[in-house]
C-alpha cells in the first residue's frame, strides 16, 4: 500500500474509532509495525492525530477535512480527468471562477496554458495561475483560511458580486439529491453562493466519494447546478437521482 492510501486509511480507521493502535493499522494496511510509526508521526506533524503509547487519537473534528496537502495526494488521477474534461470546456476568451481545494487545483494547471480571465477563491490555484503569459488573473481579496488558503469574508463576498463571468468552477465536500451541495467550512459558502450569482452557468466537479458525504454548510440545491463533472466510482442510484432531477452529469 503507498503511503498516501496507508493515510487516507489510517484517517477513515480514526473517524470511526477515534483511537487506534499500531498493531492493529500493520494488521489493516499489511506493513510493518515500523512504516505505520513513521506514518503516525507525519500525521501527528499535520494536526491530524496526536501520538499515544502504542498508537494514535484523532484530532479531527467530526466532519473535518483532512489537511490539505493529504487531499491533494487522493485520486489524483481522477482529478486529472476531471480537470481535462472542465478544459475541454473551457473556450479562449472565457472569463471563469475557480473554486479552492485540490481537483480546482488540478483545472488552474489546466487553464494556465490557455488565454482566459481567471478568478481563483485559493492562494494554490492563484500561485498554479500567476506564471501562465496568457491567462488575466484576478484576485477577490478577503482572508485567506490557514491549510486550505481559500478565500473568505466580506471582501471576498463583495467583489465577486461585481462580477458576470461566463463559467463558474465549483469543488465539493459533498453532494446529494437529498442534501445538495455542501461544504465542510461555514465562511466558504457565502463565498461559493456569491460565485454562482455571478455566472451564466456552474460546473461542480467532484470525485465519486463525494457523493456519500455531507459537509456541514448548505451551499444550494443540486437542481441549481449546470452540470456535474464525476468519475465512474460515483454512486449509480445517486447519479440517476441527479438525473431524474433535471442536472446533466457527466462521468469522466
């Protein structure tokens, strides 16, 4: 098992048991009591569990993301998809939003080598953006979330309600025909609201796990939505939901 998955699954064992032993996370993964140490002290240094004799407790929050540099190592090919199919729509001379987080980091790569006006709500996506010659950057301002580095407040908030842009990029923490499109941070969803209203049309991009997860703000209904991006690993009776319920899905 990489050391990415060896997290991710260490993480999952922490939300359902809160603490966990070493020998039991060797037993679960198949490495060596050694390997899931050293994975237990990186996580430790990450704020996401503290060390105890013999294992770990969580540090998380219950519907608390993970850090976001633990996020940016899952799925990763996915998101590659997913970011190329949002290019592919994407035409030179668009004006776009580009929400935070790890899959919208993946379309700002994307989007650097084309010739578009791009407003992203991270820091990440806005370093990904500011060398590429042909793209118009534009920065909302408001304060900037420590881990995520996505941009909140009043500032953010106002200066998107000037803006009509052509396409707005939403990322999820959650998504569901019964609860809609949902976020883990209460100060992002004022944010992604005020980015919806300023475009013609919304694109959420998501990974099927998204799908059996639900954040704690309430961002809109998923019949608001344009157009949902996803991979096959998305819940086929949800997919259909979505469906039925008048929102193009495309799977990638």
């Amino acid at each position: 098992m990489e050391g990415s998955d060896r997290a991710l699954a260490i993480i999952e064992r922490l939300r359902s048991a809160e603490k966990v032993s070493v020998a039991e996370l060797a037993e679960q993964t198949g490495c060596s009591e050694m390997t899931i140490r050293r994975d237990l002290d990186q996580l430790a240094d990450q704020g996401v569990l503290r060390r105890v004799r013999g294992g770990a407790v969580s540090l998380l929050l219950r519907g608390e993301a993970p850090p976001f540099a633990m996020r940016e190592r899952e799925a990763v090919e996915i998101k590659q998809r997913i970011a190329a199919a949002v290019g592919a729509l994407i035409s030179d001379g668009e004006s776009v939003i580009l929400d935070s987080g790890t899959t919208a980091l993946w379309i700002a790569r994307v989007l650097a080598a084309r010739r578009v006006t791009a407003i992203p709500l991270d820091l990440h996506s806005a370093n990904a953006l500011s060398a590429a010659p042909e793209v118009k950057l534009l920065l909302p301002g408001g304060q900037a979330l420590p881990g995520t580095l996505s941009f909140t407040g009043y500032l953010a908030e106002t200066s998107l309600r000037t803006l009509r842009v052509d396409t707005t990029v939403l990322a999820v923490c959650g998504l569901s025909t019964r609860h809609g499109l949902t976020a883990h941070e209460l100060a992002e969803v004022p944010v992604k609201q005020a980015a919806m209203a300023a475009a013609t049309r919304t694109i959420v991009v998501c990974d099927g796990s998204k799908f059996t997860r639900t954040g704690l703000g309430h961002v809109c209904p998923a019949t608001d939505l344009d157009l949902v991006i996803t991979d096959d690993t998305a819940p086929a009776e949800e997919i259909d939901r979505m469906r039925a319920a008048g929102v193009a899905v495309r799977l990638v």
